[in-house]
C-alpha cells in the first residue's frame, strides 16, 4: 500500500507540472482581450458588466452583446478561477483537465461568466461536505456542470419571476445533484458520448424548466449570433494550434520522431471513454493531436462558410480539450461529413448557427466513428444533426451543452443497435471499460489490434 501512494503522488506530482501552463493559457486569453478590445479600459470593463447582467441562454454570444475584448477577458477570469479551484482542491490533473479548461474557457465566450458559475460549484462543494468525499473527486463535474449556469442568471435577473437569492438556491442544487447523477449516466451512454456531464445537464434542465415555466416564468431562447470576426480569430487561433504543433514536436523532451511515433499510436485508438490521452502517450503526442484538431476544426468552419465567433471558438476549443481525452482526427471528420450530409438532403443550411456548432460539437460522438468503423461515424452525424436543432427548445437554451444532450440520445439508441444487428452481439456493460480516478491514478493502455479484433 505504501509503494502505492508513493507512486500516485509521483504521478501527481507530475501531472502539478501543468499548472503553469494553465495559468499561461489564462494569461493568453486576457493579452488577446486586451487586444481585441481596441477600446479603452472602461469599455471592457463595461462589457464585463453587459456579461454578468444579460440573460446567456442559447444562443447568446457575448462577443456580440459585449465586444470581443470583454468576452476574452471574461473567459480569462473564468479560466484563472478553474484553475484556482483545481489547485485549491488538490485533484488529480491529467487528460480530463485539459477537457475541462477547453469546456470552461470556451463557453465562457457564450453562456458562462465569473458570477453565474458560483452557485454552482457551491452546491458541489457542499455535496462533498455532506457526503464526507474529497472536492478532488467531485469539482470536475461541478465545473462541467455550470453548463447550466444561464438558468441561475435567468432567475437571479429578477426578470418578472425569481431573484438573486432564488438564483443561488437553484444553482446549488444543480451543483449538488450533478455529481451523482452524471455518475450514473455515464455508464449507460458505453463511452460512446464524450459529453457526458451535458447529457445529465439536460435532463436536468428538462425538469427545471418546466418547473420555472409552472410557476410563472417564460424563458425563451436567443439567437445572437456576431459576425465578421473571421481574421483576427483566424490568426489567433491559428498561431495558438501551430504553436501546440511545434511545441510538441520540438518541445516536450522528446525527439521528433518519437512524439509523431506516439501521435500515429494515438490516432489508432477508438477514443471511446475514458481515453486519457496523456496519460496514455504522454505531452507531445497530445500537443500535436490539440494543434492539428484546432486546425481542422476552423479549417471545417470557414470552408462550410461559417462564422468565427464567440461560440463557434467555443466549440473549436472544446473539440482541441477533447483532444486529451478521446477526439482525433481519424474519429472527429466521419462524423462532422455526416453532419455535412444532412445539409444536402435536410431543409436547413451548413451556414445557420445552430447547425454551425452542431458542425463542431457532433465531435462528442467521436467514439463511434471511432469503435465502429468511419461509415457509422458518419451516421450518427447525420442523425445529430437534426436531433439537436430540436433538444434546446424544450429546455429553451438553458442547458449550454446541448449537443451533449443530443449525443447522448443517439448514443443510447445506436449502441446497442449495431451491437446486436450489425455486431450480431448482446450489448453488455462492461465495468473495466471504465476508469474511476478515484482509485488511483493509473494509465489506461489501448487494446492491442490482436485484441480488438478478437473483441469483434
């Protein structure tokens, strides 16, 4: 037991070395917003105001409603604050904590700021106190969690119905149920949604509305959508997806030929969770794997013509989080042409906004793609891009990852379809598919091709 934890703290002492870079990506954000923010220094502050007083359900983009410079800095903070969090709760850092940098510093550009996100991770906080559980293993959900974060600043804005001290309450009980209850859902999706945590977000979401609109409120959904931001997020995200490239290869002690050696490894994995990428292959590999899937993202946007906004970098973000835990190339473009299929034969356009952030988070259905084969990766883009263009009115925009909502239907439908039509096979849960880090922060190797192959 004691060779054990020696091993463990190894292992997180380690993994601590992150944190530097954490706060250097923060820093990047805020030098961006300064920037971007070719105004003065009180009309920034002035949009920080604009943020955490506007109603940010879907889809609300705060480059739009606040400038560009106010929405990076807002994404900032809120970054420096997860950051912080993780620091003071001592948890575990490895892939998972890139997924949730990616997460909160993207949709901080459209739904979550410095003050909506509180309550929430309160109410997490205070479901560890109560259950007598380390915040370590619980604070990753609770800051995946604060995707509902537009419900506590519809409540708290004392729009006709609620105020701040309904708002909070309501957030902590978000933040207090969610840890129990994305533990379950996570098992019966079979790792075939990577976004998880927002498919337990919207059924929440799908029973506080509901509630809201029983008693009285009336949330409605919003389109506001900036435009014309293609050249200076292009080169800013651009130059950060090459820098990732070069650092990994050249960068991250390692030589050249054994960091892109470890990237071809990884692009043979079927992504399916838990895929911890940099436990399993280490820094550079997934380095490359973030810069080249940044790339590939905005490459798919601009192309499709789309816009570069506060959520469409949102969700290019998000996908180059994933890239430590389970989206890489070879799983993520199957998918996104199946959404580009839909557009040939639906009766709605590659360049309207919902279905531009469907184009980049119907990567949470990677694994698919990824255990199945390209052709139901494809597929399942296919079906997700009508599903989700559907899922948010129920819930009136008030879970941010509704993609992840979506995912998880088409999962816990398509799953166990192939398993037994196409795979001739009863689908079973298998419990050492899963990874609990509480347990221990032990790697978790790829099959070998002898025993995927024996698996089929």
């Amino acid at each position: 037991m004691g060779v054990f934890h020696l091993l463990h703290h190894e292992h997180q002492a380690r993994y601590d070395k992150m944190f530097p870079f954490l706060w250097a990506y923060a820093a990047l954000l805020a030098l961006a917003g300064l920037l971007m923010g070719l105004d003065s220094r009180e009309n920034i502050i002035h949009g920080l105001y604009t943020i955490i007083t506007t109603e940010d359900a879907l889809i609300t983009d705060y480059v739009l409603v606040a400038g560009p410079g106010a929405a990076l800095i807002n994404s900032a903070i809120v970054t420096a604050i997860s950051t912080g969090i993780l620091r003071f709760s001592r948890d575990t850092l490895n892939g998972m904590t890139l997924v949730e940098m990616g997460l909160m510093s993207g949709f901080s550009l459209f739904g979550k700021n410095f003050v909506n996100i509180w309550p929430i991770l309160a109410g997490t906080w205070l479901y560890t106190r109560l259950r007598r559980q380390p915040l370590a293993g619980n604070i990753g959900i609770g800051l995946m969690a604060t995707a509902l974060a537009p419900i506590v600043s519809y409540i708290s804005l004392d729009n006709g119905w609620g105020g701040p001290l309904q708002g909070v309450l309501v957030g902590m009980a978000i933040g207090f149920i969610m840890p129990p209850l994305a533990t379950y859902t996570y098992r019966i999706q079979n790792g075939m949604n990577l976004y998880n945590v927002g498919f337990a977000c919207g059924l929440v979401a799908l029973i506080c509305v509901p509630l809201m609109a029983s008693l009285g409120a009336d949330p409605t959904t919003h389109y506001r959508w900036a435009k014309g931001y293609e050249l200076p997020f292009g080169i800013m995200l651009g130059a950060l997806c090459v820098m990732l490239i070069l650092g990994g290869l050249f960068f991250a002690k390692k030589p050249v030929w054994a960091a892109w050696a470890g990237y071809r490894r990884l692009l043979q994995t079927s992504g399916r969770a838990p895929s911890d990428y940099l436990r399993m292959f280490g820094p550079a590999p997934v380095c490359i794997n973030t810069g080249v899937n940044g790339l590939i993202g905005m490459a798919f946007l601009l192309l499709t013509g789309g816009d570069l906004n506060g959520p469409t970098l949102g969700g290019i973000l998000t996908i180059m989080g994933f890239s430590a835990f389970g989206k890489h190339a070879f799983n993520i473009l199957p998918v996104m042409a199946g959404v580009a299929l839909g557009s040939v034969v639906m009766e709605w356009s590659l360049t309207d906004s919902a279905v531009q952030l469907a184009c980049l988070f119907c990567t949470t259905l990677a694994p698919i793609a990824g255990y199945f084969g390209w052709g139901y990766g494809v597929l399942a883009g296919f079906f997700h891009s009508s599903v989700v263009l559907y899922t948010g009115s129920p819930v009136a925009g008030m879970n941010l990852y509704n993609n992840g909502f979506s995912g998880g239907l088409i999962a816990i439908v398509l799953y166990p379809t192939i398993m037994a039509i196409a795979r001739h096979r009863k689908p079973v849960l298998q419990e050492e598919d899963y990874f609990d880090q509480l347990e221990g922060d032990r790697p978790v190797m790829p099959p070998a091709p002898k025993e995927i192959k024996e698996e089929e």
